[in-house]
C-alpha cells in the first residue's frame, strides 16, 4: 500500500456563466465568472490517481466533518482510496480559489486559518501504520502550515527510523511560494526532510525557487547528495527527467517525453505524475530502497513515460480528473 500524507481541500475553479439582460444592466451576452467546488489539494489528488491505477493506497490527515467534509471522503472511497487513516473534526474544510489563464501556471488564494487538514497535531497521528506499507507520501503545502506540518514530519521521521523495515519514503514539495514567509527558513526544512527521503519528485518549477541559478540535473544531483536515492523532475513540455543513485556511488541518468494531447489546464498534473511514478514501482516490484537502486535506465524511462503519459491525460481534462489504468495503456503515442 501507499500512503498519502496531507492536504484535502475545496478547489474552487472558475467557470464562465451566461447572464440574463436584466442581470447585466442591459448589457446583454457578456457573461460572467462563478466558481465550482471540486475536491483538491496535492496529496489528495494523488491519492486519487493511485486509486484509479488500481494499486492500493490510503490517505492520512484530519478532514472536515462539514459538507465538503463529507465529499472529499466519499470521492476517495469511490475511487478505491482507504479511509482508515483520516481523523474527522469540526473545523471548517480548507478552501482554495484559483484563477486560471492560458497558457500560464494556476494561481491560488487559500483559506487555511482555523481549518480541519491544517489542524492535524503529532498528538492525533495513529501509534500504527497499515502492515503492508510500502511507501509514504507528503509535501505540499501541508508543509508549509502548523501544526499539521510538524505532525507529518514527525511521521516521516518515526517511520524513516524503522531501518530495513521502513516504507519508501517520496516527496513532491509541491511549492507555493506566497505560502512561505522565510525562503531561506523554508529550505533549511526542505533539506532536513531530504535525509529520511527515499525518492524526491521536485518539478522544475520548485527547483528553481529552492536553488535558483541551477538547471534540473544539476539541482536534482545536489538533491541525491543530501539522502534520497532517487531524483525526478518534472520539465513541462520537455517530459521527465530522472537521476538515480547507485550502489557505487555513480548516477544513472533517464528521461521520457510527455504524449501530445492538447492541454485544457494543468491542474492536478504533477500530483498525477507522482501518482502514476509510483504505481509503476508498485506494480512492477519496483518499491524498496534495494529494487529502486537496482533499476536499468530502460526501466526507468519506462516508469517515467507511464507518469508523463498520466499527467497529459489529465492535462486533457478540465480540473483534476487522474486516468484510469486502461485509459493510460491504451493511450498511442507515436
């Protein structure tokens, strides 16, 4: 099983609306913008795309007993994803409006303050994880809000501790740059999280806010240097790029193309690459620290490929709406 750690919010996404003549002060067939609620937030979306990929996954973090409460977990127990690991409360759900414009990245406004994920403390983590898990995911923007982010690390690292025995441990941190106050304090914490990580999936975007000046494999190779052993980063319209660490210290490089599909948004696009990337591994045998640094560059394309192939699926659609296992095998790419 994979874990996924963190945030479950409302995404409220903008939607062109007609209006009536009267509702316009005459000005008829202008229109208007209203907002739809979808369930959203990084981890969340991942844990979606792993569902549907058909590998067994749960997700673990406080949510709402609110409405919206209530649809963000009946969308994962649709979509295969375990419940047992989410604490329901009585705070308000978060909520987090974004504002989409061709061509360009989504942009986001949260409402965090007070809300039922960001309020998960160290005291309410369960003392047990499930029995066959494999890896645990987290990142996001959980990292960036108390106390929920020192509830996760505090996860990461009693799990981490468990040696031989530990669960793979894959970070996407997923940044929100107007979500950090200190750049420089928020790094310092990113590198600390780097020693118990097994596998890093760092887009190029987050590279170049956590170590600007630096081209991806560069980044990426100062990112193995600092603990995982697996580094991947997504590059847009360019596809994927991997580096691995290797048993003798060298490193095996690999990259795939993404499928050219015309893009819709983007919305949800690098949580499905994580999602897809893993269940690669799962599936094929690939999740543990020995499997991992065993992998041939053809394997790894291979599990690159299957991600970049998931994410231009989505790009497809409106919002976050991860394939399913027969829509990504059966996608032709010449």
């Amino acid at each position: 099983m994979i874990l996924c750690c963190g945030e479950a919010l409302i995404d409220m996404l903008p939607r062109r609306i007609g209006m009536l003549p009267e509702e316009q002060g005459g000005d008829s067939g202008t229109g208007g913008t209203a907002f739809l609620p979808c369930p959203g937030g990084s981890p969340y979306n991942t844990a979606i795309a792993i569902g549907r990929l058909g590998v067994p996954v749960g997700f673990l973090g406080k949510l709402s007993t609110d409405f919206f409460g209530d649809i963000l977990v009946r969308r994962l127990v649709e979509n295969g994803v375990s419940a047992d690991c989410i604490l329901r409360s009585g705070e308000n759900s978060t909520l987090a409006f974004v504002k989409l414009d061709q061509g360009a990245e989504p942009q986001y406004v949260f409402y965090t303050e007070g809300s039922a994920d960001r309020s998960l403390s160290p005291a309410d983590l369960p003392p047990a994880l499930p029995g066959a898990l494999d890896c645990i995911l987290f990142g996001s923007i959980s990292m960036t809000m108390e106390p929920v982010a020192s509830a996760i690390e505090s996860l990461i690292r009693r799990e981490a501790a468990r040696g031989s025995g530990a669960p793979v441990i894959s970070l996407d941190p997923n940044i929100r740059p107007f979500m950090i106050r200190s750049r420089e304090s928020y790094v310092r914490r990113f590198e600390g999280w780097l020693r118990d990580t097994v596998i890093a999936k760092v887009s190029e975007a987050d590279l170049d806010f956590i170590y600007p000046g630096q081209g991806p494999e560069e980044a990426l190779e100062g990112i193995l240097a600092r603990g995982p052993l697996l580094g991947v980063s997504t590059l847009g319209p360019r596809g994927a790029v991997a580096l691995l660490k290797r048993e003798d210290g060298s490193l095996l490089r690999a990259e795939a193309p993404v499928a050219d599909l015309p893009v819709a948004d983007t919305i949800g696009a690098g949580d499905t690459f994580h999602g897809a990337f893993l269940a690669w591994l799962e599936r094929h045998g690939r999740m543990s620290r020995s499997a991992l640094a065993a992998l041939g560059e053809a394997e790894l394309s291979e599990a690159l490929f299957f991600a970049n192939k998931a994410a231009s699926l989505v790009c497809s659609r409106r919002g976050a709406e991860p394939p399913t296992l027969g829509e990504v095998e059966q996608l032709a790419v010449p």
